[in-house]
C-alpha cells in the first residue's frame, strides 16, 4: 500500500520510476514502550559508543531517549523541538524530559515526568531488553574496528536492537542536557586521549 492506496506492483514501478534522489528502506515498528511516549514520530534512543584508547574495548558512554512532539511532528528531533529522556546506563529506566524549545522560551530548564502533548507517563519507563541491546551494540562495535565514537540511533522493534543510523556527530546536547558527559571516567579519558579536551 502507499498512501492509504494499494497499488500492484507495475503501478507501483511506474510511480516510483519519476522520483529522483530517493531510498527506499524497510518500514520499522517501534514496540509499544516507545510508541505511548509519542505515536506519531520513530522514537529513537541516541547511544554514545566510545572505544576506549587503553583497552580497546567499545563502551556505551551515555544514552538518551528522543522522543517526537506536536512541534516535530513525524520526527523525533530534539533540535526541532523534541524531548530527550536520560536512559540509565544499568537499568535502562527513563528520565524527566526536557525539550530545547521550551529552555529556550523560558530561559530555564523545564523538565517533563508526563509528555505535554500524549499525557504519556515517561520518568521510569524502562527501555524494553536494555541489557540485550548494550550487548547487541558492543558486538556491533566490535565488528566496526576503525571507528572509535559514534552515536547509534536505535529502534526497540519486536524486541530486537535495530540500528537505524550512525552519527560521527552524535548532536551532544540531546545527551549533556543531562549529566556532563565528562563526569564519566571513561569519556573523559576519550577524549583526553584524543586531545579534543
């Protein structure tokens, strides 16, 4: 089907055969979890792999959940206007969530236990399999040596991790509107090691 029509697949060539500059990609599902905090965007969790210089092992260094608003619409983009919600690193439980838009109007901080436009409870939720989906990324970055940070979009879809992107600037302030990303022992020295603080 597209756009609420069906179309047999000669119809369907034939359409798509004007479109330029296109890709077509297989259409997700977010489990139920994400899909209360906000139905109408893709909510992702924004997950900060780092390898570590001294071991060479990657670890997850911070995460966010990114949540979609009457103001982003089909997205869930915390630049346009979108909530981010801490994911603890252990249980996977969510936190208070803060929209830029509204800091930024306001001039101070406004946290959200509650999404303003879904009424969705979103301080401690918890990401469904958190623990499968830090082992699922390790692995990931284990198979992916030459990269040494990048921050992974990633769906809960029927209980598995799918990664839908990976950032070489992974939007920092969607994660430190948190906690300083320096506080962690393990950034720290990243990013000593490189030489970028």
């Amino acid at each position: 089907s597209m756009n609420g029509g069906e179309l047999n697949t000669w119809e369907f060539k034939d359409h798509i055969s004007s479109w330029d500059s296109c890709l077509i990609t297989e259409y997700i599902k977010q489990d139920q979890y994400a899909m209360d905090l906000y139905p109408n965007s893709t909510n992702t969790i924004r997950v900060l792999v780092l390898v570590d210089p001294d071991t060479h092992e990657p670890f997850i260094a911070a995460a966010a959940q990114r949540i979609g608003s009457k103001t982003t619409g089909y997205l869930d983009n915390f630049t346009l206007g979108g909530y981010s919600a801490n994911v603890d690193l252990n249980t996977g439980e969510l936190s208070t969530a803060i929209t830029k838009s509204d800091t930024l109007k306001k001039k101070k901080p406004v946290w959200h236990e509650i999404h303003p436009d879904t009424g969705a409870r979103i301080k401690g939720i918890r990401v469904p399999k958190w623990n499968r989906i830090k082992s699922d990324l390790i692995g990931l970055m284990n198979n992916l040596p030459y990269i040494r940070c990048v921050g992974l979009d990633v769906v809960v879809s029927k209980g598995e991790t799918v990664v839908i992107e990976g950032n070489s600037y992974p939007q920092f302030g969607v994660i430190q509107t948190h906690s300083p990303l320096l506080k962690n022992p393990r950034a720290r020295r990243f990013y000593q090691y490189y030489g970028i603080i």
